[in-house]
C-alpha cells in the first residue's frame, strides 16, 4: 500500500470553515487545535506499534495500538469525506480511508496506520498555518489604540472609546501615542511614522491639513486630528478586510491529484465495485473475486501519482530551506514555478529601509564636510529620530570625536536643538530656509529622492546633508536574472513618493516604476495584471503590503524585517533578505515541475498497465503490489534528487 497517498492534503491552503482558535500565542494555544491533539495521539500511539512491532511483541497488542491510530487520526477526516460523499461527492480522502481500511484488511496494518499519520498530520499542520494568519490579522489591529481623547464641544478631552468615533470628531494625540482615527491634522505638528501603512522610510512631518492614518506612530510633538472616517473604515481596517477577501477568494490552484481526485475516485470505486460485484453475480468464487477487487483497487489506487507530484516539491522546498527560503506549501512551489512576472516593494525590499547619509554641501566656507557633520551628529547623539541615527553613524564610520551635547530639545516636525560646546546648533527639515543655496541643495536631492536637512549654528546655516535610502547588496544582480528568468523586468510597487522610487528603480534596473501607492492601489495593481493573464509573485516586508501579497499568484515576504501578518500572510519567506534568493527559488521551482511533469508520465504508465493486466488477465496480488510499490519508490527517488544543495547552486547559476 501507498504510505504517502494523502500528503496532498498538506498543501491545501485554505480550509471550507478555517477552525477557531482562543488564547495566546504559543504552545498552549497550538495545543487548543483539535486537529493537533488528535494528530499527536495517532502519532504517540503509531511510535508505540513501532516499537512493540520490531520488539517481537504479542500480535494483538502490535494490532491494538496500530487500530487505536486508525481511530484516534482517522475518525475526523473520515467523517469529513462521509460529508462530501453525502454533498454527492466522492475525493481521494474518503479513498485514502478506504485504502488504509483495505491494507488492514490484507494484513498491511504497518503500511495503512503510517498513511494516517501522515493524514491526521498534513491536516493538523494546516490548521495551525490558518491560526497564524488569523493571530496576525488581529494583531494589525492591535497596533490602533481602542481609546481616544476627544475634545468635546465645551472644549473639554475626554476619554471614549475609539470605536465611537465619528467623522468631524476631533481627537488629541500626544507624543508617542498611536493615532486613533484616519483623518486630517488641524492643529500641532509632529513627525509621524506611518511606514506600516505606505512603506516609507522616514517619519513624515504633519502640520495643519495634512493627512494621517490609524494605527500610525505619533512623534514628539503633540497634534489635534479631525476624524475623517469610521473606525470600520480606516485604512487599517481596510488592509485587514482585504487581507482575509484575497485569501478567501484567490484561486485554489491544486496539485494535480486533487484537480482529478473526483472523476477519479468516482471511476475507481466504481469499477472496484463492479470487478467485485458482476463476476459474484455470475457464480464466481467470492474469496477470488474479492483478492482480485483487491488487487484493482491497489494498483488503481494513486498512490505513485500522489509522490510524483510530492517528493520534488517537498525536495525543492527542504533544499530552499536550507539556504533561509522557508516556502510553506507545495501549492506555493508548483505556483512558482508559473511565475511570469515579479513585483518588488521599494522600502525595506530592494532598499534596505534605513537612511543613511550621501551627501554633504558646506555652505560656510570657513567650514569643512566633517565639521558640519560632527556638530550635527553631536547634537542628535540622544535622538531615537532614524535621521539622528543616520547622522550619528555616519559620523562614527568617519571616525569622528563627537563633543558633548546639552539643552536638547526636539522640535516636532521641524528638527531638533541642543549646545554643543558653548554653541547653539540646530538640525532642521530643509523645507523651514529659505537661503537660495539651500534651497537648491534641496531641489537637488529632492530630485533624487533624498531627504535633506540643514545645520544651522547660532543662526547661521553651515551646511546641507542629504540622506538617502540605500539600495540592498544583491538587488541589481537580483533584477538582472529576474528580469533573463521571466523576460520581463520587474515591477516597482511602493508607498514612497515618485522621485525616491524612480531613483531607485534606475539604479537596479527597473523599468515600470508605480509611486504613491496605498494598499488598495497595489491590491489593484496586482489584480490588474492578473486579470491581463500575467502570473504574478509579489515580494514585499511591511503591513501595507500583505494585501499584495495575498492577492497575488505567490507571495514573498522579506523574513528579517517583515511585519507579522505579511509573513504570516506569505507563501513564502526570505529569512535572510537576500533579494538574490527570489530568482534562484524560481529557477529551482521549475526543475521541480520538470521532474513533476517526467514522473507523472511514468507513474500513469505503470498504473495503465497494472490495471490493464488486472482487467484482461490474471494479475498475481503479490505481482501487483510490486509493482505499484517499486513504481512509487522510483518516481518518489527521482523527486529526491532536488534535495541535495547542488540542486540549488544549478539553480544560482540558471
């Protein structure tokens, strides 16, 4: 009998009524899966046969823990397939049940209790898949306050719940605290740090008329905020509805057994019926009639197209695994491998999502670059701004003594201030002079994408230093064999603004640039090359893109940095960001399918003739499970061929 016959159930990727899970995350919360604590006990009580077994203990106590498995991790997907049996259809589950029922029946107990293991644990894995997903799916919602500060109509702030908001309220929001509301800023100005929802590298500064969104990190500075839209309607709550639509809705593309599994099982348990029945019925003997039943429904069963498909799926993904690319499903790995055409997010993706300092333009001359830079870093030593940091490590990778700072203060939306020795020095957004040479420095790396800021001491500007994302190691090489892979270039999707991305798209080769994305503009990007027939895969780390890639053909997210939920909404993951890893996964996907495609070929064969001898002739039982066994092991051997880390190095080298 096959001992892999429902692996294919592992990789169904969304369950008719996903299960529901309680409590926090971790091993007690995995443990309240039904489906997990069913899976472990048919597995402990299948360790025990084994151990019994090859013990040389009493036969029934061998058959006592092998049947308690049978139970214990069949009972539910039995129960299910009797379901779908009664909805009028027949799959491979109920076949597979049936099958494992058979091995026991002929004496094959070892070979039909290790089918349900396998069975009960592909299931339980799936559950606990969909648990992360839902775990991170409330987590995003999570990151928006449930309380507010509302100003009444006395003028009086008053703490409500933000799920009573409503537009034309107006809230406070003070330093640090989450934004409650999407809606626009009517007094105060911050910086605020809205990279979950659009992608940005920077805290954005927000004054009198500007937009934020729900969810989104206040700064230093203390804002009032009318609300725009209902708390059911902020963009946040959006990207969660989208997440869950795409994930309901996004075509279930099935191994190939389960594509069949149908017409197959039908045709199958019908002909077994008859080969048992008809000749019953015309006088023949009913222990040859059943042996010969038998014998059909083993050869028939499909078991070798079931490990044709599986091994070099299951190869490709353990190789992928070991070299940091954790690829979740087989479902993932046969998409892959149809990808015509990839999209890359910009922040955190192919850049590295941290600013860093490019450029510095010394406006005194009386001055030098490393002057201008060391005041400025000595002022931001204390700053947790990421343009403080950037200027901070700039200033040490120049080896620079930085003086002590005193009197530090920040300036919401406009910069910071501090004394540094015995003077007063100011770091600034760029945008608050209005000094010609200053402002075209500014229009300058504005041009470019940069973010520039202005070092003024004692009111006098010294200089201009600009910062700018920097692309990640590998990200040109990366596009160069995508782009020979598919035969298309990339697609650039981004929150970022025009300029940052055309930048950045120029300098790793990318030709179509789409900016100023929200998360519903690159849900119909996505939707819209799809509908155009392009097979698309997404790659992306940050909240606002996990509805991408849910929408997607496959999606791909960068594991190190990524958000929770667009891992755990991925199909797979980049543990190590190496933006180089996308092409080689494809590359390896494809040998994977080739394999795939050569053994299906053979498995059909051998199985159109086991059945054909059977049908026409005598076919020895011994004879037939041979045969339908060594063609599973060959095919199962030849998938295994992917496992080795030279499968993946070809698959470097294209």
């Amino acid at each position: 009998m096959c001992t892999l016959s429902h692996v294919s159930s592992a990789v169904r990727e969304h369950l008719p009524s996903p299960p529901t899970i309680v409590g926090p995350r971790g091993w007690s919360s995995t443990w309240s899966v039904t489906s997990v604590r069913w899976a472990t006990t048919a597995t402990l009580l299948f360790c025990c046969g084994v151990v019994a077994q090859l013990a040389g203990g009493p036969t029934g106590m061998v058959w006592a823990f092998y049947l308690a498995c049978y139970v214990t991790g069949g009972w539910e997907p039995a129960l299910e397939g009797l379901r779908a049996l009664r909805g009028r259809k027949l799959d491979v589950d109920l076949l597979m049940i049936v099958a494992a029922l058979g091995a026991a029946a002929i004496g094959q107990i070892f070979d039909g209790a290790l089918l349900i293991v396998i069975f009960a644990t592909s299931g339980a894995l799936e559950d606990l898949a969909i648990r992360r997903t839902q775990e991170s799916v409330r987590s995003l919602l999570d990151d928006t306050p449930d309380r507010a500060s509302l100003v009444d109509r006395h003028g009086e702030e008053v703490v409500v719940s933000a799920a009573d908001l409503r537009p034309g309220d107006v809230i406070v929001v003070r330093p640090g605290e989450r934004i409650a509301a999407d809606g626009t800023v009517v007094g105060g100005t911050s910086d605020v740090d809205q990279s979950s929802i659009t992608g940005e590298s920077l805290p954005v500064g927000k004054t009198s008329g500007e937009t934020v969104f729900a969810g989104t990190l206040n700064g230093t500075g203390a804002i009032r905020v009318r609300v725009d839209t209902r708390p059911d309607d902020t963009v946040a709550a959006r990207i969660v509805a989208m997440v869950a639509e795409a994930s309901a809705t996004k075509a279930r593309s099935q191994l190939f057994i389960e594509k069949v599994e149908t017409v197959y099982s039908s045709v199958v348990v019908v002909a077994t019926v008859a080969l048992f029945a008809i000749p019953l019925m015309a006088g023949a003997d009913l222990q040859t009639t059943l042996l010969r039943a038998m014998t059909f429904m083993i050869v028939a069963s499909p078991c070798a197209v079931v490990l044709a498909t599986m091994p070099p799926l299951l190869s490709a993904i353990a190789t992928a695994g070991r070299h940091g690319v954790l690829v979740k499903s087989a479902v993932a790995a046969e998409r892959l491998a149809d990808v015509t055409r990839v999209a890359l997010d910009k922040t955190g993706t192919v850049t590295t999502g941290a600013p860093a300092v490019t450029d510095i333009v010394v406006v005194d001359p009386s001055t030098t670059p490393d002057a201008v830079l060391t005041l400025a870093a000595a002022a931001e030593l204390h700053s947790e701004h990421p343009v403080g940091r950037a200027l901070v490590a700039a200033a040490r990778d120049r080896h620079l003594r930085l003086p002590s700072a005193v009197d530090f203060v920040a300036l919401p939306g406009r910069g910071v201030r501090a004394t540094v020795a015995f003077r007063r020095v100011e770091i600034m957004n760029a945008s608050t002079r209005t000094e010609s040479v200053v402002a075209d420095a500014r229009r300058r790396f504005d041009v470019t994408g940069g973010t520039s800021v202005v070092v003024v001491v004692d009111d006098t500007v010294l200089g201009v230093v600009a910062l700018h994302d920097h692309v990640r190691r590998g990200a040109v090489a990366a596009v160069s064999a995508i782009t020979e892979m598919t035969g298309t270039s990339p697609i650039l999707l981004t929150g970022d603004n025009a300029a940052a991305a055309r930048r950045i798209a120029t300098t790793v080769g990318i030709g179509d640039v789409r900016a100023n994305l929200l998360p519903q503009d690159k849900v119909d990007a996505v939707r819209a090359l799809r509908d155009e027939g392009t097979r698309i895969a997404v790659v992306g780390d940050g909240i606002n893109d996990a509805p991408a890639l849910a929408t997607a053909d496959v999606g791909v997210a960068m594991g190190r940095v990524g958000a929770d939920l667009t891992l755990h909404t991925a199909d797979v993951v980049i543990v190590g960001d190496d933006l180089t890893a996308v092409p080689t996964l494809l590359q390896l996907a494809r040998r994977a399918r080739r394999v795939v495609i050569a053994n299906l070929v053979f498995a059909a064969a051998v199985i159109v003739t086991l059945v054909t001898w059977d049908l026409v002739g005598h076919l020895p039982l011994p004879l037939g499970v041979a045969g339908h066994e060594g063609s599973t092991i060959l095919v199962a051997l030849n998938g295994l061929r992917l496992l080795g880390s030279r499968a993946w190095r070809r698959a470097q080298r294209g």
